[in-house]
C-alpha cells in the first residue's frame, strides 16, 4: 500500500530559562517590553506532523513518501529520515526560506515564551500530487495533516479530483481556520483523525452534529489520551482500544503523530481497525516514554513482547508476520 504524508516539516529548539519570566516582567510597562533570557540549556529536535509520522512509519518498516516543502538547510534532517526508510524525493525544496522552525524557552515555573517560523512551509501550496502519483506508480492513501492551510486545501481538491483516498488530520490548524475551510477538508474523508478537543471544534465550527459528520466521513479516529481511542465507521459498532502501560512519562510531544504512524501502518499491513488502533497506542507509548519525536528506537523482539502484554498474544500473532524493525 503506497501512502504519501503531507503536511509540516520543521526543528524545535527549546531552551530552559533558571529563573522566573515574571520576574523581569513590568505590568506597566509591557508596551515598552525588551527582555533578554540566559538560557541554560538547548536541544535542536526534529519534528514537523509529517515528518514525524513518516519516521513512525519507517520505524516499522514502510517506505512512506513525505511531502512537504523545506529550505535549503534540510540537508542533515533529510539524510537522517531516508537513512530510516523515508522517501524524501517529493519534497519541495525553497530558494528563500529557511525550514519551518519553533523556537521555544521555559522557564522553571514551566511557563513559556515561543515563536513559530513557518518559512518554507508557506510554499507547500505549489505542490503538486500528479507528479507524484506518477512516480509512485499510484497513490492508495494520501494523509492530509497539519500544512500551510492554502496547500492542505489544495491537497484535498487534488484527491477528490483524482480520485484518490484521503485521510484528514487538520490537527493544530482547527482553531485558525474558517468552518467553510474546515468542511472542505473533511467532506469525503477516508479517516478523519481528531483528538477529543478537536473532534468538539470540528462539530462547533463546520456546523455538523457528529452524525452528519459520519454521513461525510467513512472512518473516524477520536483519540482520548490516557482514556485510548475510539474508532467508529459508518454501519459498524465502535472499537475502542485502551493505552498501552508506559515505562515512564518523559514528554508527551509527537504522541498523535506517532498514533498516526502506527494507524497507517496497520492499514497498510491490511489489519482490521483494532489492530490499526492497537499498532498506533503501542508506537505513541513509546515516544512518551523518550524526549523529542523521533528519538525512539524499536527492536521488535521487545516490541512484539510489549505489544502481547498489552493486546494478547491473538493480537501480537497478526502483527509479527508483518513487523520489520531496524533493530532485532
């Protein structure tokens, strides 16, 4: 099964501020605001929707096809998702802007100051899906995530237009879009994937109940957080999947990507949607359990241990055939 991942591309780089930023701050005189922050420490972390499921996705042995728009200093975060098994060739380079880019201080109350550089992201509205439908020898799914809202619009058009079977996940981008955007985005879905906040925004700003939301989408993904997920579609019962037991909460960053990745792969395995949930609920315990997004490693011996103690040893004997892990 063939799955291109569209959406964002981008670095963090977080830092950690000692003190408190309310110290420094004068009430009145926050119109005159000019602040400098030693920072004590810096971490550069890969992240961007897309790229983040595309590594989950290749962590399990699938070749997806991301497609996004980067600038010119990709270079080593393209090398490091293809040496994980990411096709990088549909990826738009810019010759002006930089790759999108968060960057974000905390201080030790936990409070924070960021700033978001979308740059290159702004151009993934010239991106064609023809070229590489083409090159792929055909497309069976085409994840429309969280982008410049101009291209995931785009993106869309293009599916329905070609025909091609699209799975929404508007994510982040619900609270700045219009409900006559959102609809557009999700009328003929494959798989609308939302968490539970998300999946209450989508109703309130389309204008659609859950049921006639149902009426547009084939298969609805709600995750819940520690409560699982819920996956309903149309003329079936719902499937509820409960979390996999985590080692340790290290940072909860990237766990929807990671669902996602796990989601998808399923689907491409050809497993029903239960073990497609259960795949998702056991790859995004592992991102909680580490710091940063693609950070994890799998080895599928302790995978397949990890995943029989959560789901059963029914669940675990569907997924071996298929699990491929760069470690044993």
């Amino acid at each position: 099964m063939r799955i291109a991942v569209t959406g964002s591309i981008a670095t963090d780089h977080l830092m950690t501020f000692t003190g408190r930023f309310s110290d420094s701050l004068v009430v009145d005189q926050l119109d005159k605001i000019s602040l400098s922050f030693l920072a004590e420490d810096l971490q550069v972390r890969r992240g961007g929707v897309a790229a983040n499921i595309a590594f989950g996705m290749a962590n399990l042995g699938q070749r997806p096809v991301l497609v996004g728009a980067v600038g010119e200093d990709f270079v080593d975060y393209r090398s490091w998702l293809e040496r994980h098994g990411v096709d990088c060739d549909s990826v738009h380079v810019s010759e002006v802007h930089h790759t999108a880019r968060f960057v974000c201080t905390t201080d030790s109350d936990m409070a924070q100051i960021a700033t978001f550089y979308a740059g290159a992201m702004s151009e993934a509205r010239e991106i064609e899906l023809g070229p590489i439908h083409r090159r792929m020898g055909g497309l069976d799914l085409v994840l429309v995530g969280p982008n410049d809202p101009e291209a995931m619009l785009r993106h869309t058009a293009e599916c329905r237009t070609r025909g091609l079977a699209f799975a929404a996940d508007p994510s982040q981008q619900l609270a700045w879009m219009e409900g006559d955007s959102i609809r557009a985005l999700i009328d003929g879905a494959a798989y609308l994937f939302t968490n539970e906040y998300e999946a209450a925004l989508t109703e309130k700003k389309t204008g659609w109940s859950a049921g006639e939301i149902a009426e547009r989408v084939r298969t609805r993904v709600t995750t819940k957080g520690k409560d699982g997920v819920i996956v309903e579609t149309v003329g079936e019962e719902p499937i509820e999947v409960h979390v996999a037991r985590e080692v340790r909460k290290a940072d909860p960053t990237g766990v929807g990507d990671a669902f996602r990745a796990g989601f998808l792969t399923g689907l491409a395995w050809g497993l029903g949607h239960r073990r497609c949930a259960e795949l998702g609920s056991m790859l995004a315990t592992y991102v909680i359990e580490t710091v940063g997004t693609q950070e994890y490693e799998l080895g599928r011996a302790r995978f397949l241990q990890r995943f029989t103690e959560a789901y059963g040893s029914e669940a675990a004997a569907e997924v071996e055939p298929h699990l491929v892990c760069p470690r044993p």
